[in-house]
C-alpha cells in the first residue's frame, strides 16, 4: 500500500514537473514571438521613413537642385553652340541650378510654358520654359543692353511662328540669343540671317526630345 502510494506521488511530481517545463518554454515562445514582432515593426518603420526620405529627395520641394548635367559648349563653323554632353529630362518641382543661361535643355518642371509664337515680357521660369524646349520650341531671349527696336521686331517674328517663345533673361551675356534642345547661338537682331536659319532647323527640329508635343495648354505667364 504505501509503495503504491510513493508511486502515485512520484508521477504526481513528474508531471507536475512537466506542466512547468511546458510552461516556461510557452512563456519563451512567445518572448521570442514579441521579439521578433517589434523587429519587423521597427524594420517597417525605418524602411518607410528612407522612402519618404527619397521621395522627397526626388520629387522636389522649393529648394534650388545642384544641375546633375555634365559637359560643355562646342561651337560649329555656323556659329551654333551645342551642348556636348548629357541634359537630364526628370521633372522636378524645385529650381534647377542650370550650367548655362538661358538654359538648353535639363530637368524641368512638369509644365511647359506656352510656347505657340507667344511673347512675355516679364522673365519666365527657366524650369518650364526648359520644358518647351523639350517640345520642340525654341527660346528667343535677350537681356536689357538689346535694342528696344530689335526686341519689338523680333517680338514681331515670334508672333508669327508656331513652337516658339520668347522672354528676357537679364543674366545672359549676349543682347539677343537663341536656344533651342541641346543648342544656341547669338544674333544681332530680326534681320539676322542667321535667325532664320536657326528657325529653319530647331523648330520642331531633329534635336527634339519629344516632337509634336504641345506648345499650347501650358503656363501663359
């Protein structure tokens, strides 16, 4: 009777002390569960604030954007500069540091400026005046040493010309330029030959990036 009674006892403790292996190991499981569940949250949410990160990084803001393109004018022997190098096309909300001004090509903002023989006669933004350059268009620019009756006959001649635009840009170096995607070059005036064959060629020329996109429906001030 009473080695019966020790027998009882003893599997009594055996399993008692199995209840508790099993236990501790339920309370290691889920530690272990909790663990891993706070390193995937922590990895989601660090993940998430690079993206953000990122995107900011991309998508713009009002800063002004170091130019990412890199090269240099060549001059040919008909006087046309052209960019000899590489002209970012993202689009950017933000300023764009430019290499050359009047810029000829590089990111730009999402919206073009009206570019259909229109005439401004305050300064534009180079960001999407870029954009109409991209459309084929081609940028009559001069600074405030031009001739008024040069600007006015000019003005005249872009009036009258599909994919063209024109504006001042008081920090050019030349009274009257020409740009177009990737090219420019300076002329003296309406009367220039050298304005129409500019013209002749850039309009809607080989150069451009995206030819018969709009030059109308964009900004028209």
């Amino acid at each position: 009777m009473g080695s019966a009674k020790k027998s009882s006892s003893a599997r009594s403790a055996r399993i008692e002390e199995m209840r508790r292996a099993e236990k501790a190991r339920e309370r290691r499981a889920r530690i272990l569960t909790i663990a891993a569940s706070v390193v995937v949250v922590v990895g989601l949410v660090a993940g998430g604030v690079v993206l953000v990160q990122s995107q900011s990084d991309d998508d713009g803001g009002s800063a002004a954007s170091g130019s990412k393109d890199s090269g240099k004018f060549v001059t040919g022997a008909d006087g046309v500069r052209k960019w000899e190098g590489e002209l970012g096309r993202n689009h950017v909300t933000k300023a764009v540091d430019y290499p050359a001004s009047p810029p000829v090509g590089g990111d730009h903002n999402p919206v073009w400026m009206n570019c259909n023989g229109d005439v401004y006669t305050d300064e534009i933004n180079n960001t999407n005046a870029v954009h109409s350059l991209e459309h084929g268009a081609v940028w009559v620019t001069y600074n405030s040493s031009a001739d008024k009756a040069a600007v006015d006959a000019l003005a005249a001649k872009v009036k009258k010309t599909p994919y063209t635009l024109m504006s001042p840009v008081d920090g050019q170096k030349d009274p009257i330029m020409l740009s177009a995607w990737g090219h420019q070059r300076t002329v003296t005036g309406a009367d220039d030959p050298n304005l129409d064959k500019f013209l002749e060629k850039f309009v809607q020329g080989e150069q451009t990036p995206e030819p018969g996109a709009a030059c109308t429906n964009g900004l028209s001030k």
